[in-house]
C-alpha cells in the first residue's frame, strides 16, 4: 500500500478489496512541489541569473547616443570625457538647456560643448547659450544653427580627411596633423553676413582645404566661440588618429568645468504633438494587465480537467465490404471493362442455370440453349450477351450490364408464366 | 485547485476601482482583495481527500440493458463537502450523469446514483472518482482524484433468443414426446406400444406381438415399436476470433454475429439433450466452455465470450483438430464459425478440413454480406457497374469456397448477421433429424 493512502474507513467491510483502493491520485501540493524540485531550483537559477545579469549590465548604463560621455561604444566620447576627468577637469554632462544652466557656477572658468543633431533647440535657446561660458565649442552645427553661433559662417557640406595645423589656434597647432570626418563651414564676406558684427570679431578659420575650414574660432570681447565640423575626433574609435587626441583635449581642457551638453528631448518646450503615453489615462496599462489576468483565469476556468482521461482499448472492426469496393476501384481505375463483364456474366449465367433448373456443373451452352427455348429468341443473340460481345467502352459496359438484368428478369417472368 | 466562473467574473469587476482610482493602485487593491477572498475560500472548501467511497455495481449485465452503479461518498474530513463530483467510467461504459453535484456535511455519508448503459460488450471499468470541492463563496475549488476501482462485465445481448421457442418446437417434433415410427441411423429405441390404425405396419414387432398373445383368446394385440432421436451427443463449437472476426457487416462485428450463433445453437442443443463445447480461438484459446449443462452452460458461456475481441493475427487452423480432440475423443458435430471469403484466406481452413470430416460431422457457418449482394443489383451508372462486378466476383469467391468445403465433406451455412443463427439452428436439426449427429 501506498504511503499516501489515507486511513481505511471502513476497511471490514470491503476487507478483501484491491490495495489501491481509495488511493489519491492527484498529488497533493507539498508533493507536487517535491516532485517538481528539478525544475523550481532550475527556474530560480534562471531568474537569479536573469537578475544578476541585468545588475551588471545597468551598472554600466551605457548610452548608444553618438558623443555620449557614458557610451563606451565607436561612436560615444567617453573616452575624451575620462581623460579629461584624470587632467583635473570636472566633465559635467547635461541634456537640456535648463540643466546646463543649472550647472554654470563660474562662467569665466566654464567650457560648454553642445552637440544638437536633431535641431531640438531653438534659436532663443542657442543664444541664450552663448552666455553659460567663455568658451562654447559647438559640434558640427547646421545651417540654421548658424544664425545665432556665427552669422559669418556658411555650411559647406560633409567632409573628411587628414588636415595639417594651419592657424594659429593653440590647440590646432599643438595637435600637429587632424583627421577626422564631419561638416565644412565656410568664411562668408563680410557683405553677405546679414547682421555685420563690429569689427571686433576675430575670425580664425583652421583646418583647411579649398577655402573650407573643419574648425572656425570666432574670438569676441574675451568669449570664444569654437565650430568644431570634425565631430569625429572626439569619437571613442577615432580618438587616438593623429593629433585627435590633443587638439579634443586642449580644445575642451581649457578651464575647470566642462558642461558636455547634448541636446535631447527635454530641451522640447513646446513639443508639435503630445507622445501616446500622454494622451492616453493613467489607468489604461493597469485596465489591459487586469484583462490579460482575467483571460488567464478564465483560460485556468475552462481549461482545468475534471480528473484525469479514463483510457479505454477500443476493438478495430473494419467494414467487411472494403474488399468488394476496393476491388471495384481497381477495375475502375484499370479501365477492366472486360473483367468486370465476365464476372457479371458469371453471375447472370449462375443465377440462369439455377432459373432453368440446370446442375451447378451445366456447360454455358447448355444454358444459352435452355434461356433461348424458354424465351423463344435467337440463340445467337443470347449467345452474344452472354458470351461473344467484347465491350468497346464504358457506356457499352453499362449497356451490356442492364441487358444481362433484363434478360434474368425475363426468364425469371417466363418461368413465372 | 481550479477556480469557478465566479472568480473570473469578480477578477473582471476589478476594472471599476482600476477606472476609479486611476491606475497602478487600483489594479493591485483588487488584486489583493481578490486572493484574499479566494484564500478564505479555499481553506473554508472541505477536503475531497478527507472523503472515502464504497462502490457497489452489479457483477454482470446484458448489452443494451441499463444497471444502476451506486456510489457510497462518506464525509471523514473536518468541514463539509460541497461541489461536484464525477464518477470515471470507461467511455463505452455509458455512465450518466457524468456530473453529480454533492454535499455532504462532516460525519455524514451520501449515496449517488449512476446508470449505465454499456454499448459494447466486454469488461467496462469505472477507474477513479474525481471530487471538486468548493468554499462558500464558490471562487475557487479543491480538486482531488480518489482512485475507486469497479467493473461490469457486459455480456452479449443474445438476441437470437427470440429464435429459440420455434426451433424448439421443432425439436419436440423430431423428439420422443413425438415418437417416429421410423428406425433409422441416428435414432434409438425408445418403448412398445399397441399397435392403433394409422401406424405404419413395418414398425410392428411380431415377436413382442407374439410375447404380449392374449391367454384368455381374445382377439390379437399387435405390438409396435417406436424410436426416437439419439440423445448425448457432442457438439463442439468453434469461433474464429481472428483476423476477419473483425470485420463489421450490417453494423455488427462477425465476431458478435458468431456468438449469437453459437449461443443459440447451444441453446438448443443443450434442451436436446446433447453436450455442448464451446472453444473460442485464433493462434491460441480465448475462451473455452467444456462440461457445462442445463441453464450453466448459457451463463458459462456468455461470461466466457464477454471480453474477447478479435485479434488482428491469422488463425492457425492446423491445431483445430488438436484441439477437437482433447475435447472429444468420439464422433461430434463439430461447429465452425469463421468466414468464407476468398479462396486464398481460406486455404488454411481448406487444407485442415479434411482431417476433422474424417472423424466428425462438420458444418461451416460464415456471415454473408447483405450490402454485396444488393451491389450486385445496382448497376446505375459506370462506378456501379464495376461495383457490381466487383461484388459478383466477391460472391464467385466465396460459393468457390463453399463448394471446394462440401466437397471436403462439410456443411456448409452462410446468411447474412440476423439470420445466421437461426440458419444454423435449422442447420444443426436438420441433421439430427437425419440422425447424422
């Protein structure tokens, strides 16, 4: 007997009854839970894994943003931003203007780097950049970026390519030789600049080729203001080509502080549309988890078995007339017209002789005379029914088939008579 | 455990505080409130394991008679049962209601009915007893299966018994009770009597006339003597139960068409007077009935034949007079119940014959097919035609059969299902009446 099996109640009266009597069948939960030990510590296992992965990938909370501080991958700058950091120099990333503004201690000891290539800031907030520090180093800007960084500036296009020093911007020419991909700007005349600022400005293009600089300082009362078109020196992966390295370190390590400040979302104040989580209530997402709980309790409702299936072995009982029709299907298929002929003449011709009183063992003959005395016809016509005829095609086989019908129900009649 | 309608119904009510209390804590008060509700529910549920059962059933029954199977549900446990029980039985068994609410309060004990209404013969088994026990509020539900073993052995139904009184009758004709006159083999001598007009002179026995001479000189008292049929004789039946047992004609297996033959069949013969084998075989014994009579040879019979079912293997028909033997050492009408189909399937059958027909009187009985001989008569359009002429070749086949089984000396019976037994009834009087038995 089983360990499971409860106390008899009543066990003198059934005391000859089957051991397994009154055994549950349906495990209980603690032995269910024993049962499937396996596979709960192989679930934990995964979840705990699960979790410890997730810790040690969210410690690194890497960003995929190109020029990116945190992002460690080719197109992120964290490595400019960590060297910087080792030279003293506190690397403060920032992703709206507000933020960046809340970081501005000390304007006259601040380099603000701002990178915008999705052109989420207006053009209020750029100029209201341009006074967080002395020195703004803005990252491949576009056309309209320029009205409010440097009206004197044209885009030129994308560009790329190994660059010697070529003015006298320190950290141009400390770097030596620049290559780098990014945008080309151009030094519009004077005339063209459709606010002409005093002639204070100085303007030092760098980086040349044919008349198109890949950096432009622009030095104005004590603020400078630095174009920088090869955002790719401060990549992770290009870094370290040429003079990189130098001219993005002397570039961004020329005061304390370094707000790096990529424009985001955030600096949307007005967004064109509200984003779906804002239109819709706050109870939808709950409402839908309450709906896919219900489905599963009703699919636990309708799905639960009352007890196990009761297995029963039915017996295999096959029609018997199977044969005959498989059989008609070969001869269909065969096309056996002659075949199936003879065999309904054997018939006809058994079933005649039994008619007209004729042994079991009678000749055909004999039995095509009988037939053609007892209905006063031509022997040979019956002879040609019975016997001589080949059919030719199926509606003669047919033909042929109702005649030998018509023919027994004749002599059947004659007999009758 | 399972969960009730109920608790879908108030986890889908959880949208009104989800709405009205717009979000995150509206779902998660409710979904507290539920498990609560549901926890108390389930522990106030009584157990189903704290239930025991009792399983009365009737040993045997009839196929398509309904017996009432009852279930004795005492309540052992610490709280009252109240949910749903069901009551297993093997599909075929027929058993309704296949649900049957319950509510048994602690200590107490209910009994539950169930009918059966088997429509297959053969051992039909009840295997467990699935309890689903509700709390009061019918949220959720404990669920146990409690393993309760029973079983109704169905036996064949023996329809031909309404052939029985006819051939009865006709027995009674061929039997004493109306005495022939006649000697003849197969007959045995039963009483003298006076000789009364109309008896035929040859039956007179001169020489009893002669004892019986009247001393006082009256007028003489001739003396006649009857027979009648010999009683004690063997027949052994044998049932095919292999391969083409299987096959189903006019919705009958020929298996079952075989056993309401051969019950029959002993029916009769058993009231005449003669011993009855049964032996139901394919490559081994099935069933065998020997040395039953009177009113235990049917029940012996009908036990025995319940739960076979064909085998899909081909008859060994060499150890058939082996087994003919063992029985019976002396001449029988030996009883075979098989098909005759095809030339080829029946070569066993063909070369085995012989050595049985040497020592017994044999008869042959197989189903014929009503549907191939009304596909003879179709002949409509040109896929009835072949059909026709497939069935006409089917029906050469199996009268090439049967002749080639006469000439081996046997008897050959073929009809279609209902009309089998009684044929075979007709068969095995006719050559009683011959005095071949």
């Amino acid at each position: 007997m089983s360990l499971d099996a409860p106390p008899r109640a009543h066990s003198g009266a059934t005391a000859g009854a089957d051991a397994s009597d009154g055994r549950v069948l349906t495990a209980s939960p603690r032995r269910m839970l024993r049962r499937r030990r396996g596979l709960l510590v192989l679930a934990t296992a995964v979840v705990l894994v699960a979790i410890a992965l997730v810790i040690i990938h969210g410690s690194a909370t890497a960003s995929a943003d190109p020029l990116d501080v945190t992002n460690p991958g080719p197109s992120g700058a964290r490595a400019v931003a960590q060297v910087l950091g080792q030279q003293g120099v506190d690397v403060i990333p920032a992703d709206s203007l507000s933020a960046a503004r809340a970081q501005v201690t000390a304007p006259s000891d601040t380099t603000v780097l701002v990178y915008d290539p999705k052109g989420y800031m207006t053009g209020e907030q750029r100029r209201a950049l341009l006074g967080l520090g002395t020195d703004v180093v803005v990252v491949e800007p576009q056309l309209l970026d320029l009205d409010q960084y440097a009206p004197q500036l044209g885009l030129a296009g994308a560009r790329s390519g190994s660059y010697p020093a070529d003015c006298p911007v320190t950290a141009v020419q400390k770097a030596g030789t620049v290559s780098g991909t990014g945008l080309g700007y151009r030094v519009l005349p004077d005339a063209a600049a459709p606010s002409a600022s005093p002639s204070a400005e100085i303007i030092t293009p760098c980086l040349h080729s044919s008349g198109v600089a890949g950096l432009v300082q622009i030095a104005d009362h004590g603020r400078t203001i630095t174009i920088l078109g090869l955002g790719s020196i401060l990549q992770n992966d290009t870094i370290a080509q040429d003079g990189d390295a130098a001219l993005a370190l002397n570039l961004l390590g020329g005061h304390h502080r370094l707000i790096w400040y990529l424009s985001t979302f955030a600096d949307l104040q007005q967004g064109p549309a509200p984003s779906l989580a804002e239109l819709t209530p706050a109870w939808l997402t709950p409402l839908l988890t309450l709906f896919a709980l219900v489905g599963v309790a009703a699919m636990v409702w309708r799905g639960r078995r009352f007890g196990p299936i009761v297995v029963e072995n039915l017996p295999v009982v096959v029609r018997s007339s199977e044969t005959m029709e498989g059989r008609a299907r070969l001869y269909s298929r065969a096309n056996a017209r002659l075949r199936a002929l003879d065999a309904l003449r054997i018939g006809t011709i058994i079933r005649l002789a039994r008619l007209t009183g004729l042994p079991r063992t009678a000749a055909v003959d004999e039995v095509i005379d009988a037939v053609a005395t007892l209905l006063g016809r031509d022997r040979g016509e019956i002879a040609s029914l019975l016997l001589d005829t080949l059919p030719s095609n199926d509606s003669a086989l047919v033909q042929f088939s109702d005649q030998l019908l018509t023919l027994e129900a004749d002599v059947a009649a004659a007999i009758a008579a | 455990m399972t969960v009730s309608g109920r608790f879908v119904t108030l986890l889908a009510l959880g949208a009104i505080p989800v709405v009205w209390l717009d979000g995150l804590t509206g779902l998660l008060l409710w979904l507290a409130v539920v498990a609560v509700l549901v926890t108390v529910d389930l522990a106030i549920a009584g157990s189903p394991r704290g239930l025991r059962f009792d399983r009365t059933a009737p040993a045997r029954t009839r196929l398509g008679e309904t017996v009432e199977t009852f279930l004795l549900v005492s309540n052992t446990g610490r709280r009252r049962v109240r949910g749903v029980l069901r009551d297993a039985w093997q599909p075929s068994a027929g058993a309704g209601p296949s649900r049957q609410p319950l509510l048994i309060p602690v200590g107490e004990r209910r009994r539950l009915r169930t009918a059966l209404t088997p429509t297959r013969r053969g051992e039909r088994r009840a295997a467990h007893v699935t309890v689903r026990s509700y709390g009061p509020l019918r949220l959720a539900a404990r669920q146990a299966s409690i393993l309760v073993p029973g079983a109704v052995r169905v036996l064949p139904p023996f329809t031909a018994r309404k052939h029985l009184p006819s051939r009865l009758a006709r027995l009674r004709e061929l039997d004493g009770r109306t005495s022939v006159m006649m000697r003849g083999q197969g007959t045995e001598f039963d009483s003298l009597r006076e000789y009364v007009r109309g008896d035929d002179v040859r039956s007179i026995d001169w020489r009893a006339t002669a004892r019986r001479r009247d001393p006082g000189g009256g007028g003489a008292t001739l003396v006649v003597r009857t027979w009648r049929p010999e009683r004690d004789r063997r027949v052994v039946i044998v049932v095919d139960s292999g391969r083409t047992s299987a096959a189903r004609i006019a919705d009958e297996p020929r298996i079952d068409t075989s056993f309401e033959s051969s019950l029959l069949l002993a029916a009769l013969a058993s009231h005449a007077g003669d011993h009855v084998d049964l032996l139901v075989f394919d490559r081994a014994v099935r069933g065998r009935v020997q040395g039953a009579s009177g009113p235990q040879l049917l029940a012996r019979m009908v036990d025995a034949m319940a739960p076979i079912e064909p085998r899909l293997i081909e008859t060994d028909w060499d150890a058939i007079p082996g087994l003919v033997r063992q029985v019976t050492s002396h001449h029988a009408l030996v009883v075979l119940l098989t098909s005759i189909d095809a030339p080829g399937a029946s070569r066993g059958l063909l070369t085995m014959l012989p050595q049985l027909t040497a020592r017994h009187t044999v008869v042959v009985a197989s189903v014929a097919d009503p549907d191939v001989l009304a596909a003879t008569r179709e002949r409509g359009d040109r896929e009835q035609v072949y059909r026709a002429a497939a069935a006409e070749r089917a029906l050469l086949d199996g009268a090439r059969v049967a002749a080639a089984i006469r000439q081996s000396g046997a008897e050959v019976v073929t009809a279609p299902p209902a009309e089998l037994p009684p044929a075979l009834a007709d068969a095995y009087l006719a050559l009683k009446a011959a005095g071949r038995l």
